[in-house]
C-alpha cells in the first residue's frame, strides 16, 4: 500500500489535501507547473470540475469514492513524474477550440502551431479552396482546417500509419462525418454537406495520388537539429516520436524537400504556410525564394518569435 493511499484511509482526505499532496509530489520530480498538472490529474481521476472542487474543497471523500479513484490518481503522479507528458496520460489535448485524441505516435499540438492555423483561415476564405496538410500528425491542422474553415477537400498525409490512425480517430470524432471508411489506401470522410476530409499514408509528396494539386498547402515539419534533441525537455526528448522532431544536421531537411515537391503540387497562385523554428525565417525564405514562390512574408507567434513562413507560387 503506497504512502498517499495509506494516509487517505487512515485520514479520509479532502480534495485540497490531495492536490497538495499531488504538486508535491511533481514538484519533487522537476515538473515545471506542477499544481496546474496535479489539478488535471486529480480531475480526470476524480470526475470533477472546478465548480465541485470549490464547493466542497475541504470535505472528507468517502471510502466508496477512495476505492477505485485514488489508485488512479496516484498512478497518473508516478507516470507524470517520470515526465510523461500530461496530453499524453490524459490521452487529449485541445487545439484550435477542439479536443484531440493523442498517444505516443504523435507530436503533442502546441499552442504556437494555432498561428498557422489561424493565419490559414484569416487568409484564404474560398469554401471551395482544396487542402494538402503534410506531415499531419494527430491531424490537429488539417482536422482544424476543415471543421473551421468548411473547405471542399482537406487532405492530412503522414508518413507514420500509427499516426494516421490517431487521426482518423480525431477525424471521425470532430469532422461529424455522415459517412467515411477506411481501408488501406487511407481514410475518407464525407461531411453531411458533401466536404470531405481524407487522411493518406504519403512521405511528403510522394505517394500521394497521381496528378493531385492543391490551392493550399500546409505543414509542421520536424525542424529541430539532431544536435539538439537530447537538451530538450525530457517530455520531448522521451515522449514526442523522434521522427516528429528531427530535422537532420540542420533543422532544414524537409525544407529542402518541401521547397523542390510543392511547386508539382501548387496550382497556380497557390499558397503555403510552413511552421518553423524560431531561427529558421531567412533559410526557408531563401529555399522557397529559389523554387520559384514569392510573397513570402513571416509570422510570429504570441512569444513574439518567428513561427510560421507564407509565400504564394507564381
């Protein structure tokens, strides 16, 4: 029997009680916001809102509602102090106002990637406009995309087939499908309205169907330098997929090969958005300046730090 369950029985704890008991305990590990982790933990074990928790903070909790709940909780602390990711031992996170399913086969949605989706739907109002998100991922941006922005077509394309699974999950559970099914070629969903949202196994551009071209395009790519992984953040460095991460030598590999495979797949006058690290503006502005594409302007995120690259090709 572990320390906190032997004091709540003995005790009969109070919800206070155990979220202090909770931060100290992440707070020990080296969990940066350790109360807010603690409170979202103690929530999903215990069923309850802030509302309940303020009304009755200071309440003994009742055997019954000990028995299956605590060991729960308890158990999310262990998982949260090795520094599993919070998004991650909850299984969602919420983007763009929507809630997504996550797991160990997609990067984790950041805030900083809304700037792209926002500038994305700021932009280009056409309904009729056709979509390619590459390098999709839990699908957060193209999902976004077309429950947000209502366009016609919306692709999502992953190298990862354990990632796509995850998103046609979010899929079929956001975009409200009438119809859809999946098979080995991908998954494809119909909204009631006749907008469908289609999820496809494609290393960048080069499985994705023949002849296919796109009004906009979209992607977060892995950009961090292999150099730089191992100092990151240990919920990064252990729990994101590696391939959602590492950009090769210089953070810039898939730049280059976005700059040379997006013109094939442009329409003219088409437009890209490209997520980018912060040191990253002048490189992909002069990759994407030599293929041809112009207009190209830098968006930076709420930190004030470059985060999102746009340009039309010509």
């Amino acid at each position: 029997m572990t320390a906190i369950i032997r004091h709540a029985l003995d005790n009969g704890p109070t919800f206070r009680e155990l979220l202090a008991q909770g931060t100290a305990e992440l707070e020990q590990a080296g969990v940066g916001d350790a109360k807010n982790d603690a409170w979202y933990l103690l929530s999903e074990a215990f069923s309850v809102d802030r509302t309940h928790y303020y009304l009755e903070p200071d309440k003994p909790l009742r055997a019954n509602r000990l028995t299956d709940s605590l060991p729960r909780y308890e158990e999310m602390l262990r998982r949260r102090s090795r520094r599993i990711p919070l998004q991650q031992i909850l299984g969602r996170t919420d983007f763009m106002g929507l809630t997504f399913k996550v797991n160990e086969h997609v990067l984790i949605p950041r805030q900083d990637t809304e700037v792209l989706v926002e500038t994305v739907l700021e932009e280009c109002r056409e309904s009729d406009a056709s979509v390619l998100d590459m390098c999709t991922g839990s699908g957060c941006i193209a999902i976004s995309l077309a429950v947000r922005g209502k366009y016609k077509n919306v692709t999502g394309s992953d190298i990862s087939r354990e990632a796509l699974k995850v998103a046609a999950q979010n899929g079929f559970s956001l975009f409200r499908a009438a119809k859809g099914r999946s098979g080995k070629a991908g998954t494809f969903l119909i909204s009631p309205e006749g907008r469908t949202l289609s999820l496809l196994q494609s290393d960048l551009t080069r499985d994705l169907p023949t002849g296919a071209l796109y009004d906009i395009i979209t992607c977060n790519p892995p950009y961090i330098p292999t150099s730089v992984i191992d100092t990151l953040a240990p919920e990064v460095r252990d729990h994101d997929p590696r391939i959602a991460l590492d950009g090769a030598d210089d953070g810039l590999s898939f730049y280059r090969r976005l700059a040379v495979e997006m013109p094939l797949r442009l329409r003219r006058g088409g437009r890209v958005y490209l997520e980018i690290g912060f040191d990253e503006a002048d490189a992909v502005r002069r990759l994407l300046t030599v293929a041809g594409f112009q207009q190209i302007r830098v968006i930076r995120d709420l930190a004030g730090l470059d985060r999102v690259v746009c340009a039309v090709y010509t």
